[in-house]
C-alpha cells in the first residue's frame, strides 16, 4: 500500500516570523525539519509526504524546495505565491521550473477580509494556475466555505483541496452551519479534502477518537472515496497529542472502507491530486 502524508510543515522556529505560536503552543517553539519527520514516517511505514508552506514569502519557497532537492522522501512542495501580483504570469512561469512544486495556499482564515479569494485581482490569480499545472489548497474557517464554494464554482477546471476539513468547532461539538456548507462545496468535484488538523480544533488534553466521527461522517459522505486525502499536519498536531496517536483515529475510522477505498486515501488520491513522482 502506498501512503503519502498530504500535510505537514517544516520550520526553523523565529519568535516575530512564528508569532501565531502563542504561550499555550509551547511544544511548537522549535525547529521541525526533514531529519526530524524522516524516522517517524519510516516507523509508521510512510512513503513519503507533501510539505506545506507556513510563512508568506518567496523565501520559504526557496527553504522548503531546497529541502526537497536534498531529501526524496518528500515528493511535493505547496508553496506561496502573491496571486494578487501584476506579473502573476510572469512568477508562476518561473518557479514551474521546479519539479516538486506542486502548487500553492495563502493564509485566508488569517485574512482581515474574510472573502480576500474573491478579489479581482487574487481571482485573477487563481485563473492562471491550471495552465502551469498547479494546484491550490484551501484554508479557511467554516464561516469561509460559502466563498470556497463560489471560487470552486468559478473555475470548474482547477484543482483545489480543502485543507483541515475547514476547521469546525470539534471541541464544541458544533456542526452545523459548517456540515451544510462542506456539502455544497463538495458538489464542486474540482475540491478535493485533507482529512488532517482536526485533532487541533478538539479538546488538546481530552479528546476522544470518536469526538471526530460525526465530522469525518459528513466528509466521506460528501467527497466520496476519490477525493479524500489523509494528512497529519505534523508538527502542529503535537499541540494535542503524537503523530501515532493522530494517525490511529484514522486508521480505525477507515477501517470499515473497502481495500480499495483505504488505499485512495492513504496515498493514491494525494498522488494524483498533486502529480507526485
């Protein structure tokens, strides 16, 4: 079976540049980096992984492609680009020099104007990515998915991936809207989903696996077997609890799929999604 790790992040720790890092994340304050993931997924039988940009700049493109070119294991790179930059065109000729960059994400649940991706000009950015063959992958809070679901909309040909099935609020056992939200953009079958970050939207110190079940139910039922992709947000899954103890949820939820379905999520999706080599 292969299994791909569809999310996960490496850093050198830098107090202003990390400043989301806040006191209760203590364990997050410190440099995470290939030789640190390495042992991990070669103990829980990964073949690989695709590493996620966590800083906005071209710099980070550049940290995170050269761990690339050193390390085989990590097969893709999403990185960053300022899709609302004039010359867009112009930078994503550049970097699809690169082989392992495989697409892009900007921090919009971070973003002061909550529907930034319908700009114009980040519209006008998100136009030119399928002629480079780029993916872009989708971060945003639940209260964002009716924005999602218009962008999916407008370019029927462009891949997407939901990244951390949106955030909602595990931890209150809150659903709704967020269930009839994730639907109608599931509709859209250009989006793919990361089932990844939800052990961080949960109680840190008490949850239980089947916290995540009622979630992971609306999930598999709206993207189906084929657009569905395990990720495990490493090291930021550290926040509440260990990269063993996160992947078990998901090995006992998927249990119940058939062999075939298990091994779309595990690593096949991820691969095609993201054209990895």
């Amino acid at each position: 079976m292969l299994k791909i790790d569809s999310h996960q992040h490496f850093w050198n720790f830098d107090e202003v540049r990390d400043s989301w890092i806040t006191d209760d994340m203590d364990v997050l304050r410190d440099d995470f980096l290939p030789q640190h993931l390495k042992p991990i997924l070669d103990h829980y039988q990964f073949d690989g992984c695709v590493v996620v940009q966590s800083d906005q700049s071209q710099k980070e493109n550049e940290f995170q492609l050269n761990h690339a070119a050193k390390h085989a294991f990590i097969k893709g790179v999403v990185g960053w680009v300022d899709l609302q930059a004039k010359d867009i065109s112009d930078q994503l000729a550049v970097l699809s020099r690169h082989e392992k960059l495989k697409g892009f994400r900007e921090i919009l649940q971070g973003a002061a104007d909550p529907a930034l991706m319908l700009k114009p000009e980040f519209v006008n950015g998100i136009s030119k990515l399928k002629e480079f063959g780029f993916t872009y992958d989708i971060l945003i809070y639940p209260h964002q998915l009716k924005y999602a679901t218009e962008l999916a909309g407008r370019f029927p040909d462009q891949a997407f991936v939901l990244d951390h099935i949106a955030k909602p609020g595990i931890k209150e056992g809150s659903i709704s809207p967020w269930k009839e939200d994730l639907k109608r953009l599931a509709k859209h079958e250009n989006v793919s989903c990361k089932v990844s970050g939800m052990v961080t939207e949960a109680d840190w110190k008490r949850w239980k696996a089947k916290d995540f079940n009622p979630y992971l139910d609306v999930v598999f039922e709206a993207f189906g077997p084929k657009r569905v992709m395990y990720g495990s947000d490493w090291p930021v899954c550290l926040l509440a609890g260990d990269y063993g103890r996160v992947l078990s949820v998901m090995e006992n939820y998927i249990a119940k799929l058939s062999e075939n379905e298990q091994n779309l999520f595990w690593g096949e999706n991820a691969t095609h999604f993201y054209n990895l080599k």
